[in-house]
C-alpha cells in the first residue's frame, strides 16, 4: 500500500485483512516477513578516517585559506619574496 497515509485506520485495517484487537497472525507476519523483510534499515557505509579529513579539504573557502597560509609561510621564510619594503 503506497498512500497508507491519506487512508483511514478501517481500510488499511481491511487492506490487510487484520482486525485493530488481534494484529496480524503468524501466518501473515511469515508471508509479509518474506515479501518484505525486517523493518530495519540498512547498516550505514563506514567511511575510513583519511577520507573524512580530505573531504574537509573540497570547500572552497578552505582552499582559499590554505593558499594564503602558504603565500604567507612563503613570504616569511624567503626573504627575497617578502613583500615588505
């Protein structure tokens, strides 16, 4: 059933051939458990540590920072590229 939401409790109730007191029987829990499986959702895809600190890098303010962090480093340890006068 797609629209479980927009429809009242008597027709999923119908829907399902259950009643609200009994819930499903074992046989249908069986049935449905296979068609459907558990109601659980899939673990997550673990991302290694290495990966989690490169992707920090793909912003661009960060790699805006970065290059002048190093045009400052640059400047500091390369007197000749100093851009004071």
């Amino acid at each position: 059933m797609e629209d479980a939401y927009s429809r009242t409790a008597g027709d999923i109730l119908k829907f399902y051939s259950t009643s609200e007191e009994n819930g499903l029987s074992d046989k249908q829990v069986g049935v449905l458990l296979k068609e459907y499986g558990y109601n659980e959702l899939p673990p997550e895809e673990s991302k290694p540590l290495w990966r989690l600190v490169l992707e920090q890098f793909d912003e661009l303010l960060v790699k805006i920072l970065l290059l002048a962090a190093t045009i400052s480093f640059v400047s500091v340890t390369q007197p000749c590229l100093s851009f004071r006068s």
